[in-house]
C-alpha cells in the first residue's frame, strides 16, 4: 500500500512539472510565431526597396537607351 502511495504522489509530481512545461511551451511557441511575424515584416520591407531599386534601374537603363 506504501509502494502504491508513492506511486500516487511521484505521478501527480509528474502532472504538475508536465503541466508547467506545457505553459513554458506555449510561451515558446508565441515567441517563435512573433519573430517569424517580425522577419516576415523585414523581408516585406527589403522586397519594397529592392523593386524600387529595380525601377529605378529600368528607368536609367530607358533614359540611356533614349540618348
């Protein structure tokens, strides 16, 4: 009867530290989904600025070919 107590009590130990991880998990996994946001917002931005570099580009290539 011991040996089944003991049993009883390491089990709800384990409950609650599994209980804790699960809470420490989804605050990792609400970090990762925040920076894949933010990364996705700054490959946006780069995107923005390189198809503006890209018209500009076309538009010297049209200004020499004009001249």
């Amino acid at each position: 009867m011991q040996n089944l107590n003991k049993h009883i009590e390491e089990n709800k130990s384990l409950r609650a530290e599994n209980d804790a991880l699960k809470t420490e998990n989804n605050k990792v996994k609400q970090r990762i989904s925040q920076l894949d946001e933010k990364a996705m917002e700054r490959v946006a931005t780069q995107l923005g600025y390189v198809k503006e570099e890209l018209a500009s580009a076309k538009s010297y290539n049209t200004t020499l070919m004009k001249l």
